[in-house]
C-alpha cells in the first residue's frame, strides 16, 4: 500500500479520496495546515507522494512546494482551483511534477499517482542490464539510488531533473529537440512544454555549475557535452 500526503484545507475532499483511494490499495493522510504537512514529509518516512493544493491558508502551495524541496525530492501533484497556465509554470518551475486543475475526477487524480509512480520503478528498474554507476570526469550518476553528484557533493535535483540529466548522461553529444525531450520525459503537460523544457534545462544548468555541459543548439535543441570532453 502507498501513503499520500494531502494538503488541503478541503477535509470534505479529504474525506472523499480517503475512501476512493482506498479501493486502489492508497492510504490517504490529510493535513489542513501547511506547516503540519511540512512537518510530516519530515518526520513520516513512509509518505511517498505529496498532493498539495495552491490555495492554502496562511502559507500558499507554492511556498510549501519551494520548502519541502530544500530537503525532499518527493513527487508533488499540486492542484489548482483555478487551472491558470502560469500557475502550472510557476509550479513546474520550483519542482512540481504533476498539476491536476479543480475540479476534478477522482479516477484521473488516481491514474496520475500511478503514472507517476510507474516513472518512478521505470527509473529504478529498466537499466538492470547495464551500468548502475555512470561517471564523466567529475560527475557521477547513480541510477540505483536515483540521485546524482559533482565533485563528491550530491546535487539536490527534482525527480524531472534528475531524468533529463540521466537521458543526457546516457546520450552524450547527441542533440535532443523540446519534442523529444517531452516525450521522453512523461509527464510534462504538452500545453506548456517549449516554456517547461527550457526552464527545466537552466535548472540544471544552474545545479551543474561550473560545469558547462549542455549546450544550446539553435533552432534545433540541446545537446550534453561530457565534462572531460569540454575544452
């Protein structure tokens, strides 16, 4: 059985997922208040999804989404009541990996939990066959733990930054298109990608620094130089 964390200040909604998810073998933990909810991705080491609302009372779900990524990479869904497309960038651009808008259906907020935790064994399972360890020069990616570092220092990546430094790790100097790379990244809402994907790709820039590995090739997309091939 999975534990949700849901942070919602609904507790009718609350109550409602509790006993739908159940039928999908999903326990569901309610917290009204966004520092409570802050407080159990700390303290409960069995949650393994977070669905976060925006509209909070006293701290929105964008606040709660930055500070719970100072110390976790759990997926977020997040939800909003209002389904603007800023909103879902916004959420995008601080670590988000999903957006469901209000109102909807209980059936699609459950098939998204299970997409997401499909990518998640899909990450941990599909590369049994080849090396669990890849290092260029100082960077090194472990596919096992599903994390990364650079000169010894694990890098604090979300779950999408993790996959596109992995598809560019496992594809050096190949040039992938914003197409491609949404489609090789499940996941990223096709409304929105061209923005998702470049700001996605400056992130990880921004985390790979002084490294200067991905390459912007114009008109066409980006392209991971290995770092002990850089001049």
């Amino acid at each position: 059985m999975h534990t949700i964390l849901l942070i919602d200040d609904d507790e009718r909604l609350a109550t409602l997922l509790s006993e739908y998810f159940s039928r999908y073998d999903l326990k569901l933990i309610n917290e009204v208040h966004p520092i409570e909810g802050i407080d159990q991705v700390k303290n409960n080491q069995a949650i393994e999804l977070i669905i976060l609302d925006i509209m909070l009372p006293d701290m929105d779900g964008f606040e709660v989404c930055r500070t719970i990524r100072k110390f976790s990479d759990i997926p977020i869904l997040m939800l909003t009541a209002r389904g603007e497309v800023m909103d879902r960038v916004v959420g995008f651009e601080i670590g988000a990996d999903d957006y469901l808008s209000k109102p909807f259906e209980p059936r699609e907020l459950v098939a998204r939990i299970h997409n997401i935790f499909k990518r998640l064994n899909k990450n941990k399972t599909e590369f049994n066959t080849q090396n669990d360890i890849l290092q260029w020069g100082s960077l090194i990616l472990d596919k096992i733990k599903h994390e990364a570092s650079l000169n010894q220092v694990k890098l604090e990546l979300t779950n999408k930054e993790y996959e596109l430094l992995r598809l560019f790790v496992e594809n050096p100097d190949k040039t992938f298109d914003r197409d491609e790379i949404m489609n090789l990244l499940s996941g990223i809402d096709a409304e929105l990608f061209s923005r998702s994907i470049d700001i996605l790709v400056s992130r990880l820039r921004h985390k790979l620094e002084p490294l200067n590995c991905i390459q912007t090739i114009w008109g066409k997309g980006y392209r991971f130089i290995p770092p002990e091939n850089n001049p």
